[in-house]
C-alpha cells in the first residue's frame, strides 16, 4: 500500500510541462524531464494548492523495450536526466493492485499520463531539452462495473415477449458499464437457460463461447466512465423449459465500489 502524505509544491501549480532551456543546464549535454507525482483529490485533473503530493510513486522512461526507471521522493519530485536524444514515452506506476484504490487521474491538464493505460504522449528530446512540470495526478478511485441490462432482439429489434417457442431464433444482449471518477476493466459472463443452443456470438466486445449456457466477453483495455459494451449470443430455442434465468454477471471491474449491481437476470420461457 502507498503512504500519502502532505508537503509542499516544489513545482509551479496549474502549468503544462514547460520546456527550459536557462544557464542552469548548461554544462548537461543530455535531456531531462522532471515532475511530481500528486493526489488529485477531486479528481478534475487539475491540482490545486491543498492536493498533496504521492511519494514512492514508480516511474519508468524510455524508447521502444529499452526503460530506466526511478521512484517520486519525499515530495513527490522525479527526474531523469543525461537523456540521450530521442523520442521518449514515461509510464507511471499503475497503482490499481496495491490495495489503497488509487490510480491515474484525467490527463489533459496538471496530469499528463493517459488515465487507461499511465503512458505518455511521445517526447522527444534533443540536446539540452529540458522538461519540467511533467507532472502525474492520482485519484482515489470511485470506479465501478455494473450490469446494466438485458435485451432480447429479433430481426434487429428489440422484442418484449418473454415467451417463446420451440424453432425460434434470436438475440440476447448484456449490456455492462462503467461508472465512477476513473476508467475500469470490463469483462463478464452471459449465462443462457438451457435448451437453447448458440448459433453464434455477438455485441460491441469481443465474445466467445463459455461451455454450452453461456458467453464470455472482456475488453482488452481499460474504459473511461461512462463507456458501455454489450455481450451476447445469437441462440435457437431446440427444447422447451418452463420460467428459467438469463444472468449477466459483470464480474472483471477492478474497483466494484459497488458489488450490489454485479449481477442482473431476466425470466424468459419457451413452448413446443
């Protein structure tokens, strides 16, 4: 777990990275680029004077598979230095599995990691290039995946019935999202009554069989707040059977600050 603790700015507040070019690295031949790693307290991704900075926060530069890393001190401050020219991108500690909830804030302002995936924007350093205020933001996470829906489609429209017959084909989608200050993982399990059989499978995340009852789905990436996905099945009604369960089980969120909206299920019958 990460400690947080409080301290002063060492770094100009509300500023882009600032390229510097001063007789203070005049006798540096290589680049540098230098930071601090905060708490973004409102998660807006601009900090203000009361957000305190995140000490041990690792950090790694480099170009292609070739990384140096370093570690944000007392203060939150890093730096690399006597870096050769090139281009560059920085990759912030993901800090979603150490236990405390936090990860990377909205980029774009005081933060400028990507919030998915703690990456930079390329940078590209020459002689004597020299980046200050490339600062990195985290948030303490309200991140959540939840089971949104459950829709029955035929011919591309969505139907009300919950009653069907033998012979009959159609759609099942589930329908998950996420929610919260930060993105989120995705993924989750679409369980079908028996006696269907699945045709094929479909939806807006990549999806696959998962035994002979259900569908498997999961987004590589992280999704920022708001994102919606679908999982589902094209399925053929071959045997009857009385008032049974679609469950959609959303079931790979990294945070569920919110566990009572991981399942949701939808009664649906089928005659000869």
């Amino acid at each position: 777990m990460r400690r947080i603790i409080s301290a002063a700015l060492l770094l100009c507040l509300g500023t882009a990275p600032v390229l510097l070019s001063t007789p203070a690295f005049a006798d540096t031949t290589g680049g540098t680029v230098c930071g601090t790693t905060w708490q973004d307290l409102n998660s807006d991704g601009i900090r203000q004077a009361n957000e305190p900075a995140m000490p041990n926060v690792s950090i790694g530069i480099g170009i292609g598979s070739a990384f140096v890393g370093t570690t944000s001190d007392s203060a939150g401050h890093y730096c690399f230095t006597n870096l050769a020219a090139g281009t560059y991108l920085l990759q912030a500690n993901d800090l979603a599995f150490f236990g405390a909830g936090f990860d990377w804030t909205r980029p774009g302002r005081d933060s400028h990691v990507d919030w998915t995936d703690g990456t930079s924007a390329p940078i590209t350093i020459g002689p004597n290039t020299h980046i200050e205020n490339f600062d990195i933001g985290y948030a303490q996470s309200t991140a959540d995946l939840g089971a949104l829906r459950i829709t029955v489609r035929r011919d591309g429209r969505p139907v009300h019935t919950t009653r069907f017959h033998v012979g009959d084909t159609f759609q099942i989608f589930g329908a998950m999202k996420v929610t919260g200050n930060i993105p989120d993982s995705m993924g989750g399990t679409l369980t079908l009554p028996d006696g269907l059989t699945i045709l094929n499978t479909v939806g807006t995340m990549p999806t696959s069989p998962f035994g002979a009852h259900a569908v498997f789905g999961q987004v590589a990436s992280r999704l920022v707040p708001g994102s919606v996905r679908t999982l589902g099945a094209t399925v053929r009604v071959d045997a009857p059977f009385d008032s049974s369960a679609i469950t959609l089980d959303a079931n790979l969120g990294i945070f569920n600050t919110n566990p009572n909206n991981d399942v949701l299920t939808k009664q649906i019958s089928a005659g000869a």
